[in-house]
C-alpha cells in the first residue's frame, strides 16, 4: 500500500510540474511582459498548483524512509521465502497446502 501511495505522489507531482511547464510555456507565448487579461485567476492558478505541489512533496519526503526500510527488508524476506519453500520440509509444506486446497 506504501508503495502505491509512493508511486501515487510521484505521478502527481509529475504532473503538476508538466502543468507548471505547459502554464510557463503559455505564459512567454502571451508576452510576458503585456499584462494578461486574466491575471487573477492565472495567479490563483499557479498558487494552488505550487500549494499542492509542495505538500506532495512534503508527503512523498515523508514516505521515503518506510520506502528505504520495506526496500531493506525484501531480500531478507525473500531468503526467507526460499527457506521455508526449500528442501524435503518445503515440498511436504507445498503438498499439504495443495491438498487442503481441494
């Protein structure tokens, strides 16, 4: 779940720096140095797109040290997973699991 939620942010964050690129980009197109007809609402605009940019940010910061502690622990549950399936002890513990499936 750690990591969808990473993934999630990572996305989204992306996403608003391509929005902040694409309103940049639109920005110089229009002169910047005119004023725009709508600067208002363009300013409210970047405003909240920085709001949630920083608090995605924030969020993600947040999740990295779980994120580097479950990358720590997947190999040594992985050995351990090769252990338990491993040898005459692993195949009797898979043939019993098949046959309480039936």
């Amino acid at each position: 779940m750690s990591d969808e939620r990473t993934a999630g942010l990572e996305r989204r964050v992306e996403e608003l720096r391509r929005v902040n690129e694409r309103l940049g980009r639109e920005l110089v197109a229009a002169e910047a140095g005119r004023r725009p007809a709508l600067a208002t609402p363009a300013a409210r605009s970047v405003a909240k797109l920085v709001g949630e940019r920083d608090g995605a940010q924030a969020e993600l910061a947040e999740l990295r040290p779980e994120l580097e502690h479950l990358r720590r622990e997947n190999p040594q549950l992985r050995e351990e997973i090769e252990r338990l399936r491993g040898g005459y002890l692993g195949f009797l513990r898979r043939a019993r699991a098949r046959l309480l499936n039936r």
